[in-house]
C-alpha cells in the first residue's frame, strides 16, 4: 500500500453551468490479487470522457462519475497473484474510468510495457483507441490485406490508430478530413487517399478510388445523416462499424442496400467490455503490434498537454473544430 491514503481525482459534478469537472479526493485502496496500483504520469482524453461528462456514457458502475479511460505511469504496488510486472515497472494502460488521477488500481490484463523509445506523454495515448480499433477493425471484422478502409474522424485518436493500423495489417485507408493541415497529418500516419468532406462529396470518391466497388471497412464515429451515406461507400460485404455519435443518434435510411450488398453493421464500446475481453485484446495488441510500436512503425501521434485540473479545457478543446491527434493531461502531485 502506498504511503498515501487519498486519490486526487477529477469528478464529474453538476453545478448551475450544467456538467463541469472538479478535483476532488477518493480513498486510496490496496491492489487485489490479480490488480496492480500504478502511480499515472499523464491520462489519456478520449471522446466518451466528453460523452460521459454529458451523461450519455457509462464504463462501469462504480466510475459513472469518475473519467478517464487511459493512463501511463509506473508500478508501485502488485497483487499477490501479479506474476508479469515488478515494482517501478513503466507502463501503459486501459482503465474502467477513473484515469483522471495520480493514482489507479488495474487488472493487470489491461496493463502493457511502455514500449521502448515512447515517453510517458506518448504512452497515454495508446491503450484506449488501440484497444478500440484492434477488437473492432481486426479481431471483430477480420480485416484482410488489400482490403479498402473508409476512415472518418480520421485525424483524431480514433482515426489516427484505425489508419496505423490498417497500414500495418497491409489494408488501404481512406482518411476523410476538413482541413489541409489534417490532409498532412494523416498523409504522414500513413493514410493512402485523403478526401476533404468539405470540398467532396466522399461517397462519389470512395466509389471513384475504389473503381465503383466501394469500402471493404468503414469507421464511423459521426452517425447521424452520416450513417446511409456510409451505406452508398461501401462495397459488398463489406463491414460498417459504428464506434461514435458525434453527428447524433438518429438516422433516416434505407434498408435495401443492406440487404443487397449484404451488409454486416455493428456498433462497439470498449467500456462495457468484459474484463476477460479486455485481457484477450492486450495479449492481441503486445503479440502483433508491439515491436511495429517500439520501431516506431507505428507511430505516436500529434499531442496537446494539459494539466490535470485543466480537464474541464482539455474537454472544450476536444470538442472544437481545431483539435486533431491526441490529448492528454498532465499529472503533477
């Protein structure tokens, strides 16, 4: 047990501006035996944070009020079952909310090396969207080489390791962006076609770069009128996955094309997953990804630091059109 007693942990609180995030204290427990406590140097920020902040995500019961899905940091306490980590141990992990803190306790499933030649600032930004895209867009939908992946959002955490690793599995991203300087970015993740949806229409691109046959894969984490045009792109067969509702929860489509294109759609969130589920993704990411990460064939993205009681900034910077790549908070105690 470490020598202190408390968290300093933000909480979500409603006060009469609606939802703000506040530090406050939580008590600090010993790990269980299969948990180890991890000291966080910096916490991911991610878009269910926003979602939870707003009501409209839960990652488990106990942290409704307590966000955070991504941490790094070091090791200083372990379980008595925890044969896989020693003491001071850098690490990289995926947390069931509360990773806006100087300290978590973790299943030690959901825990992975710092890959070499990453730093803590870098680190934060791993477990939560590599998570994400290696259940869905790999393990969940079976991606194939060659295969054509439609990526929106594509410059943001999301989208960023959705075309890292559709490069690495040897499929052809399509990155859809708003902005020049993002075209860049992604351009230097690795992405393969890059279509501004302010000045084309994606759906008549994605058919002309794929020769009228359309996506293979599709990430979407806008929804909204968004979703049927996600339909028209895609090709036979071809698998939609819908990992957000950025542009709102109801859609008006038609079904036809799902039937004749024999569509298969489904919809993720990594929160609710079982711990035995997150397990089997962590020993999936260390097995393929994790020497490409430490060659720095997949890269870190591009990153903004904020301090810890600065989360309620982090928030409105994620939620405004300039922010691109990653964020992440600064943890200081």
């Amino acid at each position: 047990m470490h020598k202190n007693s408390q968290i300093n942990a933000i909480k979500i609180s409603t006060d009469s501006n609606g939802h703000a995030l506040k530090l406050e204290k939580r008590s600090l427990k010993a790990p269980k035996p299969d948990e180890v406590l991890i000291k966080i140097a910096y916490a991911g920020v991610n878009g269910p944070d926003i979602l939870q902040a707003k009501g409209l995500y839960r990652p488990t019961k106990e942290n409704i009020l307590w966000p955070g899905l991504e941490v790094s940091g070091e090791i200083i306490a372990l379980g008595a079952k925890v044969k896989d980590f020693k003491l001071g141990d850098k690490i990289v992990a995926l947390c069931n909310g509360a990773g806006y803190a100087n300290f978590i306790n973790l299943p030690a499933t959901q825990v992975l090396p710092l890959p070499k030649g990453w730093s803590l600032i870098e680190g934060a930004t791993i477990a939560e969207t590599f998570f994400t895209i290696m259940q869905t867009l790999v393990m969940r939908s079976r991606l194939k080489k060659h295969m054509f992946v439609l990526v929106h959002g594509a410059s943001g955490g999301i989208g960023g390791s959705a075309i890292q690793i559709a490069n690495f599995y040897g499929a052809r991203p399509i990155a859809i962006i708003s902005s020049q300087e993002k075209a860049e970015y992604v351009k230097s993740l690795g992405a393969e076609f890059i279509i501004n949806y302010k000045q084309e229409d994606f759906v008549a691109r994605t058919l002309e770069i794929t020769n009228g046959v359309g996506a293979d894969r599709v990430i979407d984490i806008i929804g909204g009128e968004i979703f049927y045009k996600n339909i028209k792109a895609s090709a036979k067969n071809a698998k939609i996955m819908l990992l957000g509702l950025l542009g709102g929860a109801k859609a008006e489509i038609n079904l036809a094309p799902i039937l004749l294109k024999n569509l298969d759609i489904f919809g993720s969130t990594l929160g609710p997953q079982s711990k035995a589920k997150k397990a089997q993704i962590a020993k999936k990411l260390k097995k393929d990804i994790w020497a490409a990460l430490e060659e720095k064939t997949i890269k870190p993205p591009h990153i903004k630091i904020f301090n810890l009681d600065e989360a309620n900034l982090a928030h409105d910077y994620m939620r405004s059109k300039q922010h691109f790549g990653k964020i992440v908070l600064k943890v200081k105690f």
